[in-house]
C-alpha cells in the first residue's frame, strides 16, 4: 500500500521528505517543457510532493506554486555563442541551479533529484547530494554527441576533438550516477545500455507523449478563412530542426507551383529564429508565413486546431534519426496528417498518420503537401488516423504508469489498484472557453477535420 505521507498539518521547516523529488531542468521553463510538467502532475497524483528547478520564461516569477508543484526559477544565462559562451552559460546555470538546491533543501528536504538533460552536467550536483542521502534519477531527453555530430559533423580539428570527448565523458558519468535512467524512447534506452554500460533493468522507457483527454481540437477562435490551407510547425529553431526547410517548401509552393492560398504558421523559438525571420523576408514570404515566437498551451491549441497540415522538417541526423518529436504526437492529437523526412523513430511515432519522404528533397516534401491539399479524402483518413494512434497506443496515461513506478520502485511503495492518474472532467469547452470538438459525433468531426471551422 502507498506510504503515509506525513503528519497532520505539513511538515516543520527543514523536516526530511522521503517522497520528495526534485526535478531539474535547464532548457526550457516548467510548465512550457510539456513533458516535465506531465511527469510533476503524475507524481502529484501518487502522493509524491514535487519541487521543480528551471530557467524563468519571459514575464516568470522567481517563485510560483501551480497545482501543489513549487518552482524555483532563475534568471537565464545571455544568449550563448562560441565555445566559450556555452562553456559560461552551463557553469552560471549550474551554480543558479545549486545554489537554488539549498533553498529548496532549507524548505523541505527532498529525497531524490531527476535531472532532465541537456545539459549532462548535473551528476556532480547529485553525487555532491548523495552525501545528504538524496538520490539521482536521470531522465534522458537528449544525445549530447549526436547533438555536435548533428551541427558539426565529425570532430576533424583538436579543439572539436576535445569537445566531442568531453560531451562524450559527461554523457558517461550521467549515465554511471544515476540510480535510474528514463529514456524516452527505445533507441535512447538502447543507447543507455550499450554506451552507457548500464544494466537493462534499470532502464525504463517513459515515451514523450500527450494527455489526449487534455490534448484535443476545439473550434477555433481565429479560424483559418475558408478558401485557405494552413500548415504548421511548432517546436525548436536550432540548427539541428530543419526549419528553414519550412521556408524553401513554401517558396516551392508559393512561387514556384503557385500555391497562394496556403500559409504557415511557426511557434518556438531558438538559435536560429532570426536568422529564419531574415530568409522568410529574402524569399518574399512575409504574406505566407507568421513567426509567433515563443508559444504558451492557449496558443498552441488554437494553432494547432485551425491548422490543416503539420511539418516535421528534421532532417535525417544522427540525434534526430533516433529521437522522439514531441510536434509528431501533438499534431497528431489534434488530428494533423503530417509530411516528414525518413526518421526511424518519427516514423514509428506517425504510423498512417505521416507522409514520409527522402530526407532534404524539397520537392518531395511539396508533392506530399500538395497531395494533402487537393486529397480531401487522404486528409480526413490520415487526420482520423492520427487522432486514434495517439490516443490508443501513444497517450500519456500509461506513460505515467511506467514514470510513477520508477520512484514505486526506489521507495519500496505497493500499489494493489496501481497508479492513478487524474482524469479530465467532461467538457464541452476548453479552458480558454473554446468549444470542443465532439469526436464522437462522427460526421461533425469530419466536417471539423476538412474545414477546421
């Protein structure tokens, strides 16, 4: 049965936590990093008491409480260029985050820390914690080598040579800390075991994937204009996310097959976004594509509910080839049919829902475009398609089976019923007081699905 969780009226200040974990994060903000923000929700749900540490989004707080969760925000590091920049910005976003442990341990002390890469910096953090007793959970969002491999091709010169090594050592020493991995994917467990030398068994699969009960289309606010076709990207813009390949697809359509009906819409941010807003205006496209930059729940769901068809411009790389595409799933679980290059494990993700081509050929890509467009019948197949692999095979429900039963499993808890996760209560509008969609009222979600109106 589940432990107790404490005396009647909270703990006394400095008391010991042993359901206590702290999670770290330092790539994006909780609660935009989705997927962390699931993990928070599902350890709430089990009795679990749960800190987060994180970089603040624009506009945070230093402090917030949301659902139970405490997060702890620092100000970010500037903007990183050059190896020495990304040498500062990882060293500043270590002391922050370290230095916000002791708050954290000052309040409540916490029995665990996960620690969400990239970086693979923050093993030193938890063996200096495992004094304290606390324990290192690692949870693997990223391939660091692969990521320079990706961006920098094979290391030629010394210095590429020294960096490629030392991502590779940290890569080693995270895996070797850790009391647990969880990979988000099988060829990410893979990697765990054969490079990482760690033991089967102690690597669990915990795939990025939605709340579908949460996650789903409603009517629109703004919806597209009747006569359009809107496609859609969200997600990163680094070097290694192929979104300019966004950009040369629209010119193919737009000036070259004379495509003028059809829009893109770009949510995220990143390295590179400048750099895309300047092609999009070098390649007269400023009518045909809208940059949101960095885009909260409300605006996604409303982006990805008018939208007809989703991009996932990845190219084949080595990091992108084996890692799971959280934009792949939430098309999906707004009924997108998406075009892709040829990744094994998006391909895996997308099912009957994804159009697969070579990857880099621009006018492959535009010809499954296209086809979308002018293949009604297609799109609401593959639109339907979609929302039901999501929803069946990939939600995030039993993902935090599986998630849950990793700290189950460290704190010795029994679960006869098993875990529980919070069920969506039955809605006819979302919470920004859209309608839902009702999926179903089968002919109303077709009609939905063609004119996303």
């Amino acid at each position: 049965m589940v432990r107790p969780r404490g005396r009647r009226g909270g703990r006394r200040r400095g008391e010991h936590g042993a359901r206590h974990v702290l999670i770290i994060v330092q790539n994006l903000p909780v609660p935009l990093d989705r997927r962390v923000w699931l993990e928070c929700q599902a350890l709430r749900a089990n009795g679990y008491d749960v800190s987060v540490i994180c970089p603040k989004g624009p506009g945070d707080p230093g402090r917030q409480v949301i659902d139970a969760v405490k997060i702890f925000k620092y100000r970010p590091a500037p903007e990183a260029r050059g190896l020495f920049g990304f040498a500062l910005e990882f060293a500043y976003s270590w002391m922050r985050t370290a230095a916000l442990t002791l708050v954290v341990w000052r309040q409540c002390r916490f029995a665990f820390i996960q620690a969400c890469n990239p970086p693979d910096t923050y093993w030193l953090l938890a063996l200096l914690w495992r004094i304290r007793g606390v324990r290192f959970v690692f949870d693997h969002h990223d391939l660091n080598p692969e990521l320079f491999l990706s961006r920098f091709g094979r290391p030629r010169t010394l210095i590429q040579r020294a960096e490629f090594a030392t991502l590779s050592w940290l890569e080693r020493m995270t895996f070797r800390s850790a009391e647990r991995v969880i990979s988000t994917n099988d060829s990410y467990r893979e990697i765990a075991v054969r490079r990482g030398g760690r033991d089967p068994e102690d690597v669990i699969v915990v795939r990025s994937a939605p709340d579908t009960a949460v996650m789903r289309p409603s009517y629109p606010a703004i919806p597209r204009p009747a006569d359009a076709v809107e496609l859609v990207y969200l997600g990163i813009m680094g070097p290694q996310d192929g979104v300019d390949t966004v950009l040369y697809v629209m010119d193919e359509l737009v000036h070259n097959r004379g495509r003028r009906d059809v829009h893109a819409t770009l949510m995220g941010f990143g390295d590179s976004q400048q750099d895309l807003r300047r092609l999009a205006s070098d390649l007269r496209l400023e009518e045909h594509v809208t940059f949101t930059g960095r885009a909260d729940r409300q605006m996604v769901a409303e982006n990805l509910s008018r939208a007809d068809i989703g991009l996932c411009p990845d190219l084949k790389t080595p990091l992108n080839d084996v890692s799971t595409m959280n934009k792949t799933m939430e098309y999906m679980a707004f009924a997108l049919p998406s075009v892709s290059f040829d990744l094994v494990e998006t391909i895996f993700s997308g099912g009957e829902a994804l159009l697969v081509v070579p990857t880099g050929d621009i006018a492959a890509f535009s010809d499954q475009i296209e086809r979308l467009i002018d293949d009604k019948r297609l799109r609401l197949t593959m639109a339907r398609a979609a929302r039901a692999r999501v929803s069946e095979f990939l939600d995030w429900q039993p993902q935090a089976q599986s998630y849950v039963g990793v700290y189950d499993a460290l704190t010795g808890t029994e679960r006869p019923s098993g875990v529980t996760y919070p069920d969506a209560p039955e809605r006819t509008h979302d919470e920004w007081g859209n309608r839902i969609v009702p999926l179903g009222d089968e002919a109303e979600f077709n009609r939905f699905i063609l004119e996303r109106r």
